[in-house]
C-alpha cells in the first residue's frame, strides 16, 4: 500500500487533520517522515488502526476507552469497555421507555378530553410531576441496530445538535496570521500567542478574544489556518501579522471540543432546519475580504473560550480546549425567484452562465451513497440501477412538464463518515406533480440553505469531474467563490433522461451544471 498523506487521509476518511493530530497525540495512530519528503504520511498499519478508530467512535465511545481497547493486548478491557457502554446506554433506553409512556399518557388523555380547548393544568398534577421528577435529563436519542446502515443512522441521530445558540458578536479590529501548510494550525496559534505574550496585549485587553478558522486553496494539496486576536483599534502589529477588521453581526454558535469532528455539519442542519435564519458568508465579514481563498472544508470561525487564562497557564493541555463554533447568519428572507443571463460570462470564463437566486430549495429522489473508489463505476452502477427498477419512470410520472431531473451530488453526515459522498437523483418539490402521492414512494428528502446559484452550460462531452473543475475556476473570475456549506453540486437534465440527452451522442445536447455561490 502507498503512504498516504494527511491531506489525502483526511479527504478519503472523512477526519479533520486537527482529529488526526489529536488521535497521534493519544497513542492510538502513528505518522511517518518519509526520507526527502517533508510531510507526514501514514502506512497501511495506521490506516488500518484509524478505520478501527472510527468504527469505535460510531458506536459512542469515547477516546479515552479506544486507548484502552486498542493498546491493551487483552480482551478482559475491551469486554469490560463494551459492558459499561452497553450499561449506559440501557439506563438511557429505560429512560426514554419512561418518556415515551407519560407522553402517551398525555395523549390519550388529550384525545379523551371533551373540549379543544381543555386546560393544562394536568400538568403540575402530582403524580405527573411525581414521574417526570425522577427522570434524568435525556440529550441522546438510542436506536439499537446491528447493521452497518443502521449503525451510520444511529450516528448520525446522536449527533443532532440541541443546544444551539444565537448571539451577536460585536465588530472589533484583530491581529491575524494565517499558516498554509504542514501542523497549519498549530503553527499559527503558535505565532498569534507569541504575539499576545511579547507585545502585552493581556494587559492592554483584557477583554481580548481569540478566534480562527481553516482553509485551503482551490485545487490545493495544502490546507490553512487563519488564527485572529482582538486588539485595540489604534494598535500596531508586526509582520508576519496583519490588522483586519471583522463585521459585527448575528451568528449561531454551538460549544464543542475537540473531539465533535462533525458538529460543524449538525450545525448548518440546525439553521436549515430553523425555519428562522439563513446561512450567509461568514467570510464577508472580515475586512480586508479572503480574495484568495476559493474553497473552504469548513464554513465557519471558532472562538477559544477562556483564552484570557488558557494562554497564562504553563501546564494547560490544548486537548482540554472548548470552542465556540460561529456560523454567520441572518433572518430568513422570502425574495422572488430571479434568474438572469451574465453577459460577458462566455469572455470572462469560457462557459455560458446565468445566476439564479431562490429562495431554500427542497429536492425530492432517490439516493445513494457512493463510496470511494472508482466514482464513474458506482455513479453509472446507481443510474443503472434508477433506470432498471422503476425509479426513473417514477420521478418522470410526477415531472412536471418541462420541469427538468437533477442529479445532486453532495456531502452530508452520513455520507462523510463513509469515506464516501451521496448522490441523489430527484426534482424540486416545486416540479412535482403530487407531492403527497410522490412521497408514498419513500423518495429522500433533502433541504438545502441556498439562495444564489452559477447555472452553467455544458455538454456531455464534459465529464463530471472536469466541468465541477471550470466551475470552480469561473466562480472567482465571475465575482464568487463557492458555497461550501451545500457540500455539493447539481447536474440538470432537461429531458427528464439522467444519462446521455435523449437524440445522439451528447455532444450537441445541451446539458446544465448548478453551482452554489455566495
């Protein structure tokens, strides 16, 4: 097997390389430096370890017990790692056996109840509070599964964020400093606190905040780290640093540690699911703007809580740091869909495209994770499969006319945490027929938190691969730069045919490729 860098590891296992860091600092993988080679890289060992790693942390538990259950040659720890779980999580099912019983209580004796509007009064009964007093607070929802499928759902249910909370974090002036690299976030938080520490600024601040947020160019094997401090608004900082000014504004925020690999993706489906707010461009609010940075993993700032002491304490364990996690938001809005030609889109880029902006747009279909491998394989496996079960013939039935099929291709929790992406071939509840009918046929549902998409023209002569990479590129020439919290991207076809258009070969068909942009 060939070694594996940590950038390609992260992207084909679905872990952050701050998770990887954070997995090498407890023992549980081992990196290598290759002769000549000045990145880390992993061998077949330790990505074998890291695949038992994950399966461990999708059956919920934590980091501290794989160390147990891993480095102990014995299996007397790893039974007794999997009884005291299983003993949780049995202590958490009665639990919620005891809720699911008061609350049928609650409705049988509502529907019982002669009036609409009867009183809840019943609820302070002592007998009602007598049984609710007893039960523990209840923040994870249990299903027992044996299968895989069943196990990623189980995942991905626990890891519903519930405690979201909106703040608004006022503008300030910081001092940044921004890493591309090998440890890329290691090496600017190093930079920034030495800063911190020889210029004074927790006496001059003490009210400072610490933020930052990763990155990594378009096409690039290299990812980065921008990490940011406030600082007074006269106050001059020294090269490598610059001074930027961060907009104040309405965010959502979610307190994590290191170890809540995922909580950035329960976090855009917390404002998606809102019904209240929509995501904007988090880095729009910095000033000077992030020209260069075309693609982002991970849409988001976070805030190091409790820097003030952390930065002072000689023994203090970064693994012991909490993060705010901030995604810029705004109040929903309703506006017109508006779709318009970009003139000089053909001089500019190469390729035909109109912007299109709408309002949150719902998909209905049929999906399929593909893993990773040769994606034209699984892809052309799926679109077989579409056309020979029915599938097709059942979303064309409920097609409006002249209403096009969508091929979406996208990231969700699921998907990530496969090594894989999800594809889903569907149409807009808006170009159903019979949306009620229609969902009798158990189609999958998606949301998406999008209001400006580049609608590009192509042709079939175009793999998918090579015009997502135009796309990419025409963005920034265009005036965008790609939304990365859709994860993803949307084939249209036109003819209601998700192979080749129906009337020869493809190479005069016109076919569309939907490019989320902020």
């Amino acid at each position: 097997m060939e070694l594996l860098t940590v950038s390609r590891i992260s992207k084909d296992y679905g872990v952050s390389t701050r998770m990887l860091r954070y997995y090498e600092q407890n023992g549980l993988i081992k990196s290598l430096r290759k002769e000549g080679y000045s990145y880390r890289v992993y061998d077949e060992a330790a990505v074998m370890r890291l695949q038992q790693v994950i399966i461990l942390r999708k059956l919920q538990i934590p980091v501290k017990q794989i160390c147990a259950i891993l480095n102990n040659p014995g299996a007397s720890a790893v039974i007794e790692v999997f009884k005291k779980n299983i003993r949780e999580i049995d202590i958490e099912i009665t639990a919620l056996s005891t809720i699911r019983k008061i609350l049928n209580r609650f409705v049988n004796e509502l529907e019982e109840a002669a009036s609409l509007n009867l009183s809840l009064d019943f609820l302070n009964g002592d007998s009602v509070k007598e049984l609710t007093g007893s039960l523990s607070l209840i923040q994870k929802n249990i299903k027992e599964s044996m299968a895989m499928n069943d196990l990623n759902q189980a995942a991905e249910v626990l890891s519903k964020l519930r405690n979201v909370r909106v703040i608004y974090l006022p503008a300030m002036t910081v001092a940044s400093y921004r890493y591309i690299g090998e440890n890329h976030e290691e090496n600017a938080l190093k930079t920034v606190d030495e800063f911190v520490r020889k210029s004074g600024l927790l006496q001059i601040k003490p009210d400072l905040r610490h933020f930052g947020f990763e990155h990594h160019l378009l096409f690039s094997e290299h990812r980065g780290y921008d990490a940011m401090v406030s600082i007074p608004d006269d106050m001059d900082v020294p090269a490598p640093l610059v001074k930027k000014k961060l907009r104040g504004g309405m965010y959502a925020a979610y307190t994590t540690d290191i170890g809540a690999v995922d909580s950035w993706l329960g976090m855009l489906a917390w404002i998606n699911d809102s019904g209240k707010y929509q995501f904007c461009d988090t880095y729009a609010r910095i000033e000077p703007a992030v020209e260069e940075i075309i693609y982002t993993g991970r849409f988001y700032f976070e805030e190091q809580l409790n820097y003030y002491n952390n930065i002072q304490a000689p023994d203090f364990n970064p693994d012991d740091m909490q993060w705010d996690m901030l995604m810029a938001i705004k109040p929903a809005e309703t506006t017109a869909e508006v779709s318009e030609d970009i003139t000089d889109s053909l001089e500019k880029c190469g390729l035909n495209a109109r912007l299109v902006n709408r309002n949150k747009t719902k998909i209905i279909g049929f999906s399929k994770i593909i893993p990773r491998g040769s994606k034209d394989d699984f892809v052309e496996e799926f679109t077989n499969e579409i056309k020979s079960d029915g599938r097709l013939d059942i979303l064309n039935q409920y097609r409006k006319p002249g209403a096009p099929l969508l091929g979406f291709g996208f990231h969700d929790l699921d998907s990530k945490r496969n090594g894989g992406w999800r594809l889903t071939y569907g149409m807009l509840e808006s170009d159903i027929t019979d949306a009620d009918a229609f969902m009798k046929h158990n189609p999958f549902v998606k949301n998406i938190d999008a209001s400006k998409w580049l609608r590009i023209e192509y042709t079939k002569e175009f793999d998918s691969d090579s015009i997502a990479k135009k796309a990419y590129e025409a963005a920034p020439k265009l005036g965008y730069i790609f939304n990365s919290t859709i994860m993803g991207n949307i084939d249209e076809y036109p003819d209601g045919n998700i192979g080749k258009p129906a009337g020869g070969d493809g190479r005069e068909s016109v076919l569309y490729h939907w490019f989320p942009v902020l």
